[in-house]
C-alpha cells in the first residue's frame, strides 16, 4: 500500500513537470498540513478521533444521580490533512475541460481513520452558458460558496449538510443573473441510515434542482429542491416479496451578503429523513406498535427536521474575525410513527442550539485559527404518536475548544 502510495504521488509531479504550460493538460497539485488542539468539557458525540465532532452525549446518571459525561476530554490531531490535483485539458466537443482528484486521512468510518479516503473526483465540461460536472463531488445543498467558514471541520454539521456523492449535475445560466441546475446522484459513503444498498435498491437516483439568483457581485440567494428513494428490504418478516419504497424530500433556502469587510450568509433546511447529510432524521413504520401488522408489508413513515444557521465573517487588525450560530430540532413524523431500530440517527435529539465565535490569522503560507463553540443539546424522555418528542431531559452543555495551525501549499 506504502509503495503503491509513492509511486502515484511520484508519477502526479512527474507529470506535472513534463506536461504544465507545455501540453494541452495542466496539471497543478495542492493541498495543507493541518495540525489542531481539541478540548471539551462534556463527553460528545463524534468520529474520527474526535475531528467530526457532532454535540454533546445524553446525560447518563449513576446511581447518586451525577452525571457520568460531565468529564473532559482532550486531543492533537493531523487527520484533516489533505492533498489533491487540479487538471485543466484542452477543448473537447466545444467545451473547456477540467478535473479534480482529492484525498485526505480522515478515512471512511472510525477504524479507519489515518487511512486515505477519496473526497473528490470528477470531470467538469464547461460550455458559455452551460456546464457538466461528472464524478463524486460535493452535493448541490453543500453550497460551495454559501457554507459556515467554521474553523472546526465540517462546516457546522449538523446544523449545515455534510455530503459528497457520485453524480451527473448540469447547470444552465437562465439568464445574467439566474442560475439553474439539475443533479442526479447515488450516495457514496454519506448514506441515509438503514440498510447498506437501500438507496441503489430503490432502482432511482436521488433528483436535486437548484435555482441561484445573483443580481450583483455582494448578493447571492437560492432555493434547493430534492427528492429520494429507499427500498430498505426485499423480503417481510412473514416471508413475502415486497418492493415497497419511501420517499422523502428536502427544501432548503440560502443567502449571502458581502461588503468590502463583512460577509454574511444565512440558510434555512427544511426536510424528511436528512440522515444522508449527517442531520437529525430518519424513517420508521407508520402507524402505532399495537395497530401494524410486522410480518405484512407496512408502510414507511420519515422524521421531519428542521435547520436553521447564520455565519457572519469581517477582518480587523490584520485578523479574520467570525462567528457562527445554528439551530436544529427534531419536528417527528406527519403519521402516526413507530421507531425501527437502524432506520434512524440522532433521533432522541428534541433540539441543539451553537454558537461558535472565532479568529483566524493568516501569515503567507500559513495560518492559525481559535474557536469556541458553545453547544446546548435538549434530549427527549418521551415521545407522541407521531415521532415527536413531548417530554425533554435537562440540556445537556459542552464547550468545545479548538486551536488550530495550518501550512497551505
């Protein structure tokens, strides 16, 4: 693995060095060393050694009734350090072409965090009022240019989605100021819980539209629509056949406003089953434990989230200054709604409120980062009939402290 590794990366600058401004592909490396101190007050909910970080645990007592996660917890890690390769080829079919491969160490689960995983690869055709994007990339709700600029990984998740699938997405320019596009995609590694295959089991894509409005170089706002299908089994527990398959949507709005100094961005998700993008979500039987019938083929019943977050960005004194809040809540089903083990996540959640202030110096190729993020997470003790939590545990209160350096090459 080490010496396939070397050689690849050795062949990458080979080419490079033969082919750069000289042929008709260029090929351009780039990347970061990151390096972070991470510091909590209050056991939490994360991966990768603590670089996904989530929000704080439920509150377990002990028979003295303390609570058993209010305990510190401390780490260094490099695992967000990334490398990947910008390619730019000549015109095909009348189209300017690009590409980008890019990896880093996070992994793909837990134990395989410090392993390589793919975060991006995809071919884009660029026409002059269209364009194509092929391969795994960032999903259209990940707005490249309207997300949080936390210093903490993953960009607020999981107030903010989080998700990169293999897709087909072409984008038209309406007009001078209006943008559309249309994506078809199938989870990667990002998947909505529940079986493994569900979603590829469906027979049917996940269909996203998007419409973006920019009248001027400081506003930007858009809307997102999508739609997707699982097929969670093939067979019920009584033995027989079924193709039956849920459905779930997502609605998503987002703005973002930039002066000279400050920068502005809002967005508000609204959705069914969002567990693909690491949120507050999931799918159970519908109706009540005593009224289904387990071994017939029941129906499917999605939670309901909703998200809502704003980021806020300006430079004084030679530092970037920025702070960060978001709000999500767990809004339960609109049928009646019985819980299944492994179709769900994070769904003992009522709601998590953030805010996160932050500072970020940058120095040539280097920069140095702080942030302070405070988190309140409200758990249910019980729910109603239709998912949604009607009685709430004590909050749950973390303060995750993050420093961070970084050389970019």
């Amino acid at each position: 693995m080490k010496k396939i590794l070397f050689i690849s990366v050795l062949l990458i600058f080979s080419i490079n060095t033969l082919k750069a401004g000289e042929g008709p592909v260029n090929i351009k490396p780039y990347g970061y060393i990151s390096y972070e101190i991470i510091y909590d007050t209050y056991r939490s909910l994360d991966t990768r050694d603590g670089e996904l970080y989530l929000f704080p645990k439920k509150p377990e007592y002990d028979i003295n009734g303390n609570d058993i996660n209010k305990r510190s917890k401390f780490n260094m890690l490099s695992v967000h350090s990334r490398f990947g390769v910008d390619v730019k080829g000549p015109e095909i079919l009348g189209a300017k072409t690009s590409g980008k491969i890019e990896t880093d160490f996070f992994g793909t689960r837990q134990d395989l965090v410090r392993m390589l995983r793919l975060r991006q690869a995809f071919i884009r055709m660029n026409w002059e009022n269209s364009e194509l994007i092929l391969g795994n990339t960032f999903h259209p709700a990940f707005v490249l240019d309207c997300f949080p600029q936390t210093i903490s990984f993953a960009a607020a998740v999981p107030f903010h989605p989080l998700n990169r699938s293999p897709q087909l997405r072409i984008t038209q320019n309406i007009s001078d100021k209006i943008t559309g596009s249309l994506s078809f995609l199938v989870h990667g590694y990002h998947k909505s819980a529940g079986p493994e295959d569900q979603q590829r089991n469906s027979g049917l894509p996940e269909s996203v539209m998007q419409l973006r409005f920019e009248p001027s170089s400081g506003f930007l706002a858009g809307i997102t629509a999508g739609y997707k299908f699982l097929s969670p089994r093939d067979i019920t527990n009584g033995g027989e056949a079924t193709k039956k398959t849920i459905g779930s949507y997502i609605l998503q709005a987002f703005s973002r406003i930039t002066t000279s100094n400050v920068d502005i961005k809002l967005e508000g998700i609204f959705g069914e089953n969002l567990t693909h993008f690491i949120m507050i979500g999931g799918y159970g039987a519908r109706g009540t434990s005593e009224t289904i019938d387990w071994n017939s083929d029941y129906d499917y019943s999605n939670l309901r989230t909703l998200s809502v977050w704003a980021d806020i960005e300006t430079d004084f004194a030679g530092f970037d200054w920025g702070i960060f809040t978001g709000y999500t809540e767990n809004l339960g089903s609109k049928h009646l709604y019985t819980p299944i083990a492994g179709l769900s996540r994070y769904d003992d959640l009522h709601f998590l409120f953030r805010i996160s202030p932050r500072v970020l110096y940058k120095e040539g190729n280097m920069s140095f980062g702080a942030e302070y993020s405070f988190y309140n997470a409200v758990y249910a003790e019980d729910f109603d009939a239709y998912g949604k939590p009607s009685v709430s545990m004590d909050p749950a209160i973390n303060n995750h402290i993050l420093l961070m350096a970084r050389y970019i090459f």
